[in-house]
C-alpha cells in the first residue's frame, strides 16, 4: 500500500507530519506493510492535509486529513474520501503547464520528474543556439510573472548580446507579497523545474552561473532547493558538462534576511553582493550591469519554472493560452478569507468574480465579500462591482489595478478599510530601504495623515491623495511607488470609511 | 537550543567558513546568528577586518536586516504574520491576544526570557491563514491556544 502525503509546508503547517506518524503507527498496529512517499501540494490548501492512497484506478484522495481520520483509511468507506484526485473538479478545470508535476511527484525523484516530460526541454535547448534559445522565449509571450509584466525573451536577449567576462542569471525567490505563494509551492513541490528553468536560460543567455535568491520565511524551501540541487549536480544535470553538452552551468541558494524590499531586482542584487538592501536607480538595467556589476538575467520562479514546459512542448503551444498580450497560463493564488484558498493554474483571461466566487467559493466567513486585493501588499483593492475584469495584465491595468504575482486575498464586510490602508502606508515605513525620500518620509506621512483622517479630519483626504500623487511619480521602485494602489483604492471604494463624501475623494 | 559564548577562534572560523562564497557578507551573519542566536558585536570587527570593509559598513548591512539580533532572543521565538491575508482571518486580534497574554509588546521578550514575539510579513501560508512560526514549527489556522499548544510542547 503506498500512501502520499504532502511534505509542502502548509501541509505540515496544517498537521501533515502528524497524520504521517499516525498512518506508521496505524500501520504496525495492524500488520499491514505500507510505503509512506512525499509529494508537493495539489495546490487543495482547504484539503491540507491532502493524503493520497495509489491504487490501480488511480492516486484516490482523502482530506483534510486528522491524525484521527487514519484508521478508517485501512477500512472501507472513508467519510473524507473524494475520489480520485485527478477527477476532483479542481484539477479538471485547470491548465496545469508550470505545475503540471507539482503535487504528483517526489520532489527529490529527478527519474519521476524525467518520467512526466522533465529534461525534455533542456536537452532540446542543448541543441540550440542561444540566439534560437531567447527567440523561443521571445515567442512564447511569456512575461514576467513576478509582476512588472516584462518580455522575458527580450530581457535574455539583451543579456545574450552583451560583452562580459562573467554573466550571471538571479531567480528573484524573495517571495515576499501577502497572498502569494506559488514561488514556495514549486520550490518545495517540484524544485528539479526550476533548476531546468534556470539552466536553459543560463545557457542560452551565457550565463555560468545561476542564484537563487529566496526568503529566511521559507526555511523548507531552502532546504529543499539546496537537496534538489546536489541531486541535480550528482545527476550531471548541473556542473562543468551539463548533460554532456560540455556546457558549464552551476547554481548556488542564497537566503534573504527579512527584508520585503529586496524582492525589488535592484536591491536584491545589493543583498546578494551583501550590501544593504537598497534600491539602485536604473539605468544602468540590471541586464547590463547586474550582480558583481556583470550582465545579469533576473527572473521570477514562476517565469523560470514555466521556460522548461515552453522548450518541452514548443513556444507555440505555449502562446496559444491566454487573453491579448497575456499569454499562456498563470497560477492564481486564492487566500485570505476564502472558503477554498490554493493554487489554481488556468489561462489568462478569466474573470475575477469567477476566481473569487466560483473557484474560492466566497469568504471563510461566509459573510458577503467587501474587497479583494490582488497582487499582494502593494496591489490595489478591487471591489465587487469590478467583479467582471478578466485576468490579464493589460485589463487590471484598466482598472487602476495590478496583478503584480497573481495572488487574491479575499475580505468579508468586516474589514476595516481605513485600516488597511494605514497598515499599507505603515508597512511601507518599516520597509522602506530609505533611498528615496517619497518612499522614506513620505510613507512616515501617509500613517500620521490616515490617523488624522480616523479621528475625523476630513481634510487631511485632499493631503493624502497628493501625498500619494508624489509617492506614486518619485519613488525609485515599486515599494513607494505602488503603496498609493491600495491606499487610493480603498478611499475610491469605501470614501464613506475616510469621513469623506464621494465628490471629496474623486 | 542554547548557545555557548563565542570566542574569537570560533568566531574567525565561522567567517572563514563562508569566504569562498561570491557576496559573502550576507552567510557570514547568517551563520553567526545560526551559531549564536544574534550577531556578537565582537564579530563586526572581525568581519571587517577579514572582508577589508570597515565596522560601520557591516554594522550597516547588520542594521539593515529585520532577521539579524544584537542580542539573542528568548528561549522560544514565536512569529506571527501581519501580514493583509492573516488580517483577513483575524491575525490582529491573535497577536493582541498572545502580546496582551505575555505582557510584552512586539519584538519584546518575557521578564523570564522564556519567549520573545516578532512580527513577521508572510510565512507563504495565506490560504490557511492566520499563520504563526513557533521556533522551526509553522503554524496554519493559529489561534492563541493552538500557539500556547505549541510552546508547551517546545518547552
């Protein structure tokens, strides 16, 4: 009997290590020879912990799973079975490119991930040239999935095409946006995809060598990142002679120290030449003058771990998902207050009322749904009368909004919206690197201006609103930048909550 | 876990430890606060020294750091996230329950050095939020009795 239970760490978080000591000893008390394998998440967090019993039907799912639930998995008729989990209605209705082996396979089984088409894509591109490798990218349509949106194919070309000695390509894994987790998912669920990604745009760019730059919250990340790796060098996947092409590529975990803003590509790369976390003005682009100061590709995960599937099954099949200049997949990430929080992977273009109502089943709660935030702390509230924007980033743009990482955190009509928009703006002041003034001082004045707004001063709106026009045309990065987003949002939305009429906000 | 006081042999070879390391500033601190729970203000010099930097700028990297303590910490740390998807779920009335219970504020630690509290911004867990780190243990669906469970056990 071969039973998978998730090792991801909302998994564990929700008890999975527990449930696993429960089947061993269930297991011996009855006699009955079992084999205990771990798997990523499904992406089902409201089933966590997912357990998984292999028979020749199929993996048949049991969750959310107690210790207590264990027994009756050695007898019939379980009351948490849900039948086969490629039959659930979850994972049917997905379009799983990025994570299509997330959740199936053993994250340290370099033969499973070669089984369900991985190395595919990067003996393909061994085969290539660079100059074919970037224009596959190109291609493809694919964009930066960390959020800014940018041709990934032509950031690679530009760091193809420059002259250095060394070049060096970052997995920007800081992952630091509230609701957002599809970075950690695939980390701890799949890590050999990334290590794919990064290779074959090492290779195609020039790049010797790789980091990849992840966050001190995610200790099970690196943990496995790092085993992944060794597994991987062992394998010749990675080293002096990458599958035997005589091609060099080699690649190293670095781990942040809590500091938000080093999600920003700049200052990421000042933390991992161990400077402090500030920001760099641009020019000159990362591209050109990257890490140590040599070209450098920066990506996010989600963009590098989706490069493998578009070498395996072509740029094409891969442009053909997808709504406008949106193309191929994106994985949502459905949290906060939400009946049925996870990792959905679908198309582009799909609507927000749908991802919230349809797919999240509304709040937790079970109260009415107040707003959504989409695209973590620095992304704009959405409220229900803009339910019908699809998931694109060209159309959130439209609304004055963003999908920055693609992560929703759902609130019911409890949420204090002024509130929020103070944690933004405070949130802001802690984790401003100080560079720019705007972002320094101006997020100091932003909370002292939304306290005066919460004790009744309706005129201190007017104030907030420039404040945020200067915070939002002269910061240096996003963090400044984008914290007016879902400040001004939640004023636009909920004015009554800012003791301001309609007509004072707009 | 307890820690010994460093001395400067142990010190000079954890540095050392990490200097084949392009950028190695950043495992540097990170292995000293492995070993010692906090960074020795003994080290900074050292560090320097060793990276041809001066104290001030390692004292600004340090500084610059949520993760990094000048001081160790109480035996057990319990993380609780602030961040919009555990609000959502009512992590503020969580974190005012376990502060306003230990007496201390955020960052603070018990008057018997049994616990300190730190804010922390998204453990990755916001679709089973509230989330909480209690030492190595990450915590889904926190609430304060479920965190009380988990430092009792951790005692």
């Amino acid at each position: 009997m071969k039973i998978w239970v998730p090792m991801d760490s909302a998994a564990k978080a929700l008890g999975a290590e527990e449930v696993v000591a429960a089947i061993r000893a269930e297991a011996l008390r009855r006699g009955v020879e079992i084999e205990i394998a771990r798997n990523g998440s499904r992406g089902m967090i409201w089933l966590e912990p997912l357990v998984e019993v292999e028979t020749p039907a199929g993996r048949m799912a049991f969750g959310p799973m107690t210790p207590e639930d264990v027994s009756a998995l050695f007898e019939d008729g379980h009351e948490k079975a849900l039948g086969l989990t490629d039959e659930l209605d979850w994972m049917k209705r997905q379009t799983r490119l990025t994570f299509a082996r997330c959740g199936i396979t053993d994250p340290f089984s370099l033969e499973q991930y070669e089984a369900l088409g991985g190395l595919v894509g990067l003996r393909r591109a061994l085969g290539m040239t660079g100059e074919q490798i970037t224009d596959e990218v190109k291609l493809s349509g694919l964009r930066g999935r960390g959020g800014a949106g940018f041709p990934t194919g032509i950031k690679w070309d530009t760091v193809r095409m420059a002259h250095a000695d060394r070049k060096y390509i970052v997995c920007n894994a800081d992952e630091g946006d509230s609701g957002t987790f599809a970075d950690r998912m695939i980390m701890e669920g799949d890590p050999f995809c990334l290590i794919e990604g990064m290779t074959i745009g090492g290779i195609g760019c020039g790049a010797t060598k790789g980091f990849v730059y992840t966050r001190s919250e995610y200790p099970d990340a690196v943990a496995v990142m790092r085993r992944a790796i060794d597994i991987a060098r062992a394998a010749g996947v990675l080293g002096p002679d990458v599958l035997g092409s005589g091609k060099a590529f080699e690649l190293e975990v670095r781990v942040g120290a809590g500091a938000y803003v080093c999600g920003e590509e700049t200052s990421l790369l000042n933390s991992l030449e161990g400077k402090r976390g500030v920001v760099r003005a641009k020019p000159p682009l990362p591209a050109l003058e990257g890490a140590f100061g040599k070209p450098t590709v920066v990506n996010n995960v989600i963009s590098l771990a989706t490069v493998p599937v578009i070498f395996e099954k072509g740029a094409e099949f891969y442009a053909n998902f997808g709504l406008g200049r949106s193309k191929g997949t994106i994985p949502l990430q459905i949290a906060g207050n939400v009946r049925h929080g996870g990792l959905f992977e679908t198309a582009f273009g799909m609507k927000l009322g749908q991802i919230v109502e349809d797919l999240g089943g509304g709040t937790a709660s079970g109260r009415a749904v107040k707003a959504v935030q989409v695209g973590g702390p620095l992304g704009a509230y959405l409220g229900t009368d803009q339910f019908d924007t699809p998931f694109g980033y060209e159309e959130f743009d439209g609304e004055g909004a963003l999908i920055g990482h693609a992560g929703l955190v759902v609130f019911d009509d409890t949420a204090d919206m002024l509130g929020m928009a103070r944690f933004a703006m405070e949130f802001c002041a802690v984790e401003s690197c100080g560079k720019c003034t705007p972002c320094r001082i101006g997020a100091v004045r932003g909370v002292e201006t939304l306290d005066r707004i919460a004790a009744g001063d309706a005129e201190a709106v007017p104030l907030l609103t420039d404040l945020c026009e200067t915070m939002k045309d002269g910061s240096l990065c996003a963090l400044g930048g984008f914290t007016p987003y879902p400040v001004m949002s939640a004023l636009r939305l909920f004015p009554e909550e800012f003791g301001a009429v309609r007509e004072a906000a707009e | 876990m307890r820690h010994s006081k460093p001395t400067a042999d142990e010190i000079q070879a954890l540095i050392d430890g990490q200097m084949h390391l392009e950028g190695p500033l950043l495992p540097i601190l990170h292995a000293l606060q492995e070993a010692y729970d906090h960074v020795p203000e003994a080290a900074l010099g050292m560090i320097a020294e060793t990276l041809n930097l001066t104290k001030a700028e390692v004292h600004g990297v340090m500084s610059f750091y949520h993760d990094f303590r000048k001081a160790p910490a109480g035996r057990h740390v319990v993380k609780i996230c602030r961040a919009e998807a555990c609000q959502s779920m009512g992590a503020n009335a969580l974190s005012d329950a376990v502060l306003e219970k230990l007496g201390i504020g955020w960052g603070g630690t018990t008057s018997d050095g049994l616990v300190t509290v730190e804010a922390v911004y998204c453990l990755g867990l916001c679709a089973c939020a509230p989330a909480a780190m209690v030492d190595d243990r990450l915590i889904a669906r926190a609430d304060a009795a479920r965190l009380e469970k988990a430092l009792e056990g951790a005692a």
